[in-house]
C-alpha cells in the first residue's frame, strides 16, 4: 500500500442532490484520492437527499478507478435506523466504514473498516477490532501523536488512516441543537441544517468562535490541518490520509496534499494554499500535540517540543 494514499471521508453536512451529486462527479474526475466513502453519517432524515443519485455516482468513482465504501449512521436511536444500517451490512456489496458499535455487532466478522466516530484509544482495542474484521481504522482526531504512534506500534497488522484535513466531529446527539437553534424540534426540523452547507458557527456569550452545529453533531470550530506532521505519522506507521469534505475546492485540497507527501511542495506553500482554497477558515493541529484541539502549533514550536 502506498504510503501516499488518499481517502475522502463522507460528506457530514445536509447537501442538497444536485449539489452532492455533481460534488462526487467532480471527485470521481479530477481528485488524487484512491478511496472514497460514500452515504449518510450523521442524520438517517437526511438519506433521501443523495438516495436517487447514489447509483450513479458509485459508478461514476468507480469508473475513474477509485475504491468506494459506504458508512454506517453514528448513532442509531430508532428501529428504523436499525433496520437501514442492518439492511447496508447485509446488501451492500461494497465494504461498510462501521461508526459505532452496534453496527460492529452486526457485522459479524465481516472485512470492514472502522471509522473515526468509534473510539479507539488504544492498541489493545485497535487489535481486538482486527480479530473482528476491521482491515482498516481510521484514528479519532482528537488523539495525539503519541498515542497514534503507540497504536499503530501495537496493532501491526492493521491498516491506520488519521483526519488531516476537515473540521473535526466532536459530538452527536439524539437531539438536534441546529433545528432547536431556528426555533424547531428535530421530528419537524423541515432540514434547517441544509441552511449551513459548511456548518452553523456558534460563539461564546462573548462572541468568541466556538463550535459548529451540523444537525445533531458537534463539530470544530477550526479546521484540523495536518501538513508538517505528515513525515511523522508516516515513519509511524500510519500509510493513508483523510480528507474531510468541506464546502470549498476539495479537489484542489487533495491536489495539494498529495503534492506535499510526493515531496514535490513544501509545507509552508502547501498550508497558503489551502488557505486559498478554503479562505475564511480557521486551522489547527493542537489534538495531534497534545494542546487544546483549537490550537495552531506552528514548525518551529513542533520540532522544540520533540526535542
């Protein structure tokens, strides 16, 4: 496997059809990514958004020679979401990205990946979860490195994949704070949440930004950015890379990632750029060193550190 490799998390924000369709189209033609996960993560109302142009665009990636995979709802509180993520394990004929528990359950020692909702904190559980099937498991974002290190150290046999670029899921609820914020209840939300295609920011009281709401999840505020640690989590053991979608040109963001881990673009370069690319954005990397996740530890602070 190369250690370059590339992966599009899910979509986690209320896009509408079109605009989620043509999103993966352009995906599917342009973007240097070799895996794309596919399906509704966050809100089990939001399905028949992207139901009738699913075919299509599996097709369309699949064509273009990228590896498609579909992921699991991260809370499930409904016998109909039990039901929808039962009937994905039990018909789809792609791998399933499980993000949580109970649909590691289901699957029943099937080869599958692990996503980042599921907290794997450890190297003991990463193992346990290989002898139940997982081939691969991308890392929660907020670990540090170390403990990524430590990881992959002990659970050799398996696959990791860390969260480089995208805003980071905190929280999900089985309330929906977004539909309550425009004075709605979730079972009549009438999709407010598509409202915000990028998330709707929340401050503090004194109007400091905070988080985003996304429907039922909490996201950050800052959008993780790992480029300089990318050797590291490389000489780690780590050998595919995350790229959450958010609503700018991620085409040009897997551009640019995969300029810098083929060592044709510096880090400094690679960073402007996708501050062009996602301009208004605020970056972090403090979960990966061990500082509060909001924080923005620059090179030179890094390499201090380390030694």
């Amino acid at each position: 496997m190369s250690i370059s490799e590339l992966t599009l998390g899910p979509v986690y924000y209320l896009w509408d059809g079109p605009k989620w369709r043509d999103f993966y189209f352009q995906i599917a033609d342009e973007a240097p990514v070799e895996r794309v996960i596919l399906g509704e993560t966050v809100c089990s109302k939001r399905q028949h958004f992207i139901e009738p142009h699913l075919a299509e665009v599996v097709e369309r990636l699949e064509k273009a020679g990228k590896t498609v995979a579909f992921s699991s709802l991260a809370l499930v509180t409904l016998e109909r979401e039990s039901r929808i993520v039962k009937d994905l394990i039990e018909t789809s004929d792609h791998a399933i990205e499980v993000n949580d528990l109970s649909a590691i359950n289901l699957i029943k020692g099937q080869r599958h990946l692990v996503g980042p909702l599921v907290n794997v904190y450890n190297g003991p559980t990463a193992r346990l979860m290989a002898q139940r099937g997982a081939e691969r498991i991308c890392l929660p974002p907020e670990l540090p490195f170390q403990s990524i290190a430590r990881i992959a150290a002990e659970a050799s046999g398996v696959a990791f994949e860390v969260m480089v670029f995208g805003r980071m899921p905190l929280a999900i609820s089985a309330r929906c704070a977004h539909a309550r914020s425009k004075g709605r209840i979730k079972d009549n939300c009438q999709f407010v949440c598509g409202e915000e295609p990028d998330g709707l920011p929340i401050r503090t009281l004194d109007r400091q930004s905070f988080l985003v709401l996304n429907g039922v999840q909490t996201m950050s505020h800052t959008c993780q950015l790992l480029l300089n640690e990318l050797k590291d989590l490389q000489e780690a053991g780590v050998n595919a890379f995350r790229l959450s979608p958010q609503d700018c040109d991620m085409v040009r963001i897997a551009s640019i990632f995969q300029e810098t881990l083929s060592g044709r673009m510096e880090t400094d370069e690679a960073a402007a750029r996708i501050g062009h690319c996602y301009p208004g954005a605020t970056f972090s990397n403090g979960f990966y060193h061990a500082r509060e996740g909001a924080a923005w530890v620059s090179r030179a602070k890094s390499v201090a550190q380390s030694q």
